[in-house]
C-alpha cells in the first residue's frame, strides 16, 4: 500500500532559504531511491517562515529504511537548528488522482 507523509517545518526566524537548501539536499539523495516515488520541497506564500516536505512511498516500510540511508541521518541532525519547534507530519494513504498511477508505475495500490 502506498504511503504519503506531509511535513510542516517552521523555520528559524530568516532561516527559511537555510532550511529550504537543507531539505533539497534531502529531496536529492532521494533520487537514489526507487521507492520514493515523490518527495516535494514547498515554501509557503503567506508563511514566510513555513517549509513544507510531500513525500509519496511505495510502503511505509520504505520510508523508515530509508530513514538508515548513509548521509540521511546527518542532514537531519544539521537541520534540526534551523527550526523552530517540533515539526508536524500527517500520515495519509495515496488512494488515486492524477498523476498517481505515472508515480506508482505498474503498482496495483494506485488506482
């Protein structure tokens, strides 16, 4: 089953473009990884301290492992200054719409 994550980081008061280089770096070693099917670095409009991360997996046990990735672990730590409270995530479950099944390939849990 496909598994989504949508995180919310507020950012170090003029830190955004810090914290937004941070996560790219993130969104690039995830290139490597088949099982990441979209991992989306956004800026809010009317937030101007809000960095938001949308990832879409192929399962949530990809996620966690990828969580091991050489590299990842340190991102996270040297991240973690530049924001300012804990950060919040929602889980959900891609169930279908546009643009979903080109993500999942020939998966049967994108329909």
């Amino acid at each position: 089953m496909l598994f989504g994550l949508f995180g919310t980081f507020v950012a170090v008061e003029g830190q955004r473009e810090a914290l937004t280089s941070k996560l790219l770096k993130v969104a690039e070693l995830m290139e490597a990884v088949p099982a990441c099917l979209l991992y989306v670095v956004s800026t809010s409009a009317s937030q101007p301290d809000v960095v938001s991360v949308t990832e879409v997996w192929k399962d949530e046990t990809a996620h966690g492992a990828s969580l091991s990735m050489p590299g990842v672990r340190d991102l996270i730590r040297s991240t973690m200054p530049l924001v300012s409270s804990v950060p919040e995530s929602t889980r959900f479950t891609p169930v279908g719409g546009k643009g979903l099944a080109s993500l999942a390939g020939a998966s049967n849990d994108a329909k």
